[in-house]
C-alpha cells in the first residue's frame, strides 16, 4: 500500500477503533444483564425471591429497556438508513454508561441484597475506555445514587432485609408500601445507611479506583501503540520516498539518454495524478480510482518510458523523421518496458504496483481507436492507468523542447488533447482534463521542485 496516512489520522484511527470495540463489548455485557433481569423476574414467580410482584415486573420491563436503550440507538439508526456509525462517536460511551445505570439502578429497587455487586458494573464499564477525569468523577457521582436508590428503594418497594422489619410486620403486611412507610424514622433512615448504604458505598469506591487503574494502563498500552505505529509509519514514509526517488532517478537517467533533462517523469507524474484525481471527483470508475490507486497510478508513471533503455542512442537522438525500421525499433520500448519492470522489480513486496507499472509501461502507446502498439488495444480494452499515462505523456511531451520540435504552448496542446478524444484519447480522460484545465496549464509553467524524503 503507497497511499499513507498523515499521522494525526493514523493516531485517531487508533483511538477510534479501541473506543469501538470498548462500546461493543459493553452493549453485551448489557444485553447480558436483560438476561439476568428475566431470570431473576422468573425466580420471583417461583417464589425463590420475595419481591413485591408488581414492583419486580415493573423493574423488570424498566431495566431491559435501559440496558438496551444504546443497543435500539444502533438499531434505529441503521434501520433509518442514516449514514452514521453510533459505535465509533465518542459520546456514545456515555449513553451505554448511562444504560448501565438506570438499568441496575430500577432492578437494584426490587432486589437490593442481590445486587450488591451489581453495583460496580457501571465503574467496569467506564473502565474499558481511556482514563478520563471527568468520566471518572460522573462514574463515582452515578455509583452513589445507584447505591442510594437501591438501599432506600428496596427499603420502601422492593425486598429489604428482614431484619429491619422483623416483629413488626408480617411478610403479608410488609408487601404494602403503606405498612412500610411508618417505619421510616430518622434512626431506621440512619441505620440503613450505617448497615447497608455505607459498606456498599466503600465497595464501589474501592472499585472505582481498580476500574481507573485499568483505564489508566488501557491509555498507556493505545499511547504506546499510538507512538510506535507512528514510528513505523515514519519509516514507511522514509522508505517510500527513497524507493520513489530511485524510481525517478532511474527513469530520469532513461530520459537523459534522448538529451531531456530528466524533468519529463517528474511532471508526467503529477500530470497523472492530477488527471485521475478529477475523474475520480466527477465519479469516473470508481471501483479503480482509488485513493490508493491514485498513488500506485502517480508512482508508477515516472517508469512508462524505461523500455527506452533498450533502443539505441543513434535512434534515441536522431534529430530527423525516423525510418520505418528505427520507428519499429522505437515502438518496442513499450513492449521491452514491461519486460524490465518484472524483471528488475521482480521481489518487490508490492504486486499492485507491479502490475499498474507493467500496464502504464506497456500500454501507454495504444489508442483509443485501436490503432496504437504494441498490441493495438481498443477502447477500455486498454488498462485505465495508460489511458490516463497516455494524455499526461502527450500533454508534457508537447509542451516541452525536444530535439526535433520546439514545445507548443500548454493551450495549444490542450487543444491538441481535445481534437484527440475518441480517436488517440479516452472520452473521459479528456472530459476530466476540461475541468482541470487552468491546473493543468499553471502546472505546465512551474519550474520543477523535488519532493525532500
């Protein structure tokens, strides 16, 4: 792949993708929980659990529906069509953690001594995210309500501990929310924090600070991932310039040979890039052009003339029209192009571009009309990238000096290109030079500057 991300996206998609998956592992464990909410709901009817029936279908419906309220989020928003991903939004952390809190903050109302470690599932949750204080402080603030509502909850609704109602209610009477509120005085209030709110408080404290440990060392294994993908990155850069810059130089040694001066792979280059990025803009194959296409396409364009190698300088610099035999001679560079490239490129780890070298090496003389060489393709028949390769290659070589002609300028040879199209040229490679034009002849006019690596 030559197409390299800058590091700051590279970075962000680093942090993205672990947030993803820190959501998708979270919505499970939800969806986890409406299965035990169900079961629980199942106990109740048995007879296992003695919670007020009315309250625990109630919970039961309420804590399903807030375990997976982020979950129906995702469903609506693919089911609408709406060109989002929930998933990857980095405040759609915090309505999973909000799911997790009201659902076991209603079903903590109706059970309250079986969800004592419930409680610090919200804190887990956060912790599968990147430490932040503030996720940290709204975790703790959100832990003592859920502990709060389930003590005094479960106290008024749902199954307290019948210690607290011991000899004074029967289990009939205690089902009645109106037989229970006499009993809440200040010292039973007080109690109940002291027995229950409190130690649970402590737990989930304590919790908290485990759950911030880990996300403190999850930021420090993504900062440390972060640093060296962008040190690998560095290297990829380093290392694609430099195998650029001996593809240039080599291509412009080739040039060099007909006295060019070696400028020509490097305009052409842009020129190709330029071309195929305005097709790509106006939606011209898209399944080809790429982003990553682009850049094979850009890259591989200074070689489209290393076949050049094997025609003779008698030829190369004959200032004359060529005979019918230099001319076949001549005509075998594209040929003989494709041949060096497998052969010199051979254990290049880069198959794509391989064969987008091969296909501009080789192909880059066809015409539209078939009535090119080597092979007298005809129309799509011709790999994309020479058809593009073909009008770069025209355009520069009409606008420069050569040793027999003097250049045209960069209006002219547009005028050129154009009375060319259908016959020597793509349609649309000539359509998409039409919208580039002032680019194309700014470009044409530029004094050339070496990329650094």
């Amino acid at each position: 792949m030559r197409e390299i991300m800058e590091d700051s996206s590279v970075n962000e998609e680093i942090y993205r993708n672990a947030e993803e998956k820190a959501n998708r592992f979270n919505l499970v464990c939800l969806g986890l929980l409406s299965v035990l909410v169900l079961l629980s709901e199942v106990l109740n009817e048995l007879g296992i659990f003695t919670a007020p029936i009315p309250v625990m279908r109630g919970s039961t419906v309420l804590g399903i529906l807030f375990f997976n309220l982020a979950a129906l989020a995702v469903l609506a928003c693919r089911l609408t069509k709406k060109n989002e991903d929930l998933l990857r939004r980095p405040s759609f952390k915090y309505l999973i953690i909000l799911s997790g809190y009201l659902g076991i903050g209603v079903f903590s109302v109706a059970i309250t001594l079986h969800t004592v470690l419930l409680a610090a599932i919200p804190a887990l949750l956060v912790a599968q995210y990147r430490y932040q204080k503030k996720l940290l402080i709204l975790s703790l603030a959100g832990s003592v309500l859920l502990i709060l509502a389930g003590v005094y909850g479960g106290f008024f609704l749902g199954m307290p501990d019948r210690n607290f109602l011991k000899g004074m209610l029967t289990d009939e009477e205690a089902m009645d929310l109106a037989n229970r509120v006499p009993l809440a005085t200040p010292r039973r209030m007080a109690e109940l924090f002291a027995h229950y709110a409190a130690p649970r408080l402590l737990g989930v404290f304590a919790v908290s600070v485990l759950a911030s440990g880990i996300a403190r060392r999850n930021d420090e294994m993504l900062h440390q991932q972060s640093a060296l993908t962008e040190r690998v990155h560095e290297e990829m850069k380093r290392r694609s310039g430099m195998q650029n810059h001996v593809i240039e130089d080599l291509a412009a040694l080739i040039e060099t040979r007909d006295q060019s001066t070696g400028e020509h792979v490097i305009r052409t280059k842009k020129y190709v890039a330029m071309i195929a990025e305005a097709m790509r803009k106006q939606g011209m194959y898209p399944e080809e052009l790429t982003a990553e296409n682009i850049a094979e396409m850009r890259d591989a364009a200074p070689l489209h003339d290393v076949g050049k190698i094997s025609v003779s300088d008698t030829i190369l610099l004959k200032p004359g029209k060529l005979t019918r035999e230099e001319f076949e001679e001549m005509k075998s560079h594209a040929r003989k192009g494709g041949k060096v490239i497998r052969d010199i490129f051979r254990n290049m780890d880069d198959p794509v571009f391989l064969k987008t070298a091969e296909e501009i090496a080789t192909s880059h003389h066809e015409k539209w009309d078939g009535k090119g060489y080597p092979d007298g393709l005809k129309g799509e028949d011709i790999p994309l990238s020479a058809r593009i390769m073909a009008a770069a290659d025209v355009y520069d070589a009409l606008v420069s000096p050569r040793i027999y002609k003097e250049p045209v300028t960069p209006e002219e040879a547009l005028a050129i290109l154009e009375g060319g199209s259908g016959a020597h040229f793509d349609p649309k490679v000539i359509k998409a030079i039409g919208k580039i034009r002032e680019q194309l002849i700014a470009e044409a006019r530029k004094p050339i500057v070496r990329e650094k690596f």
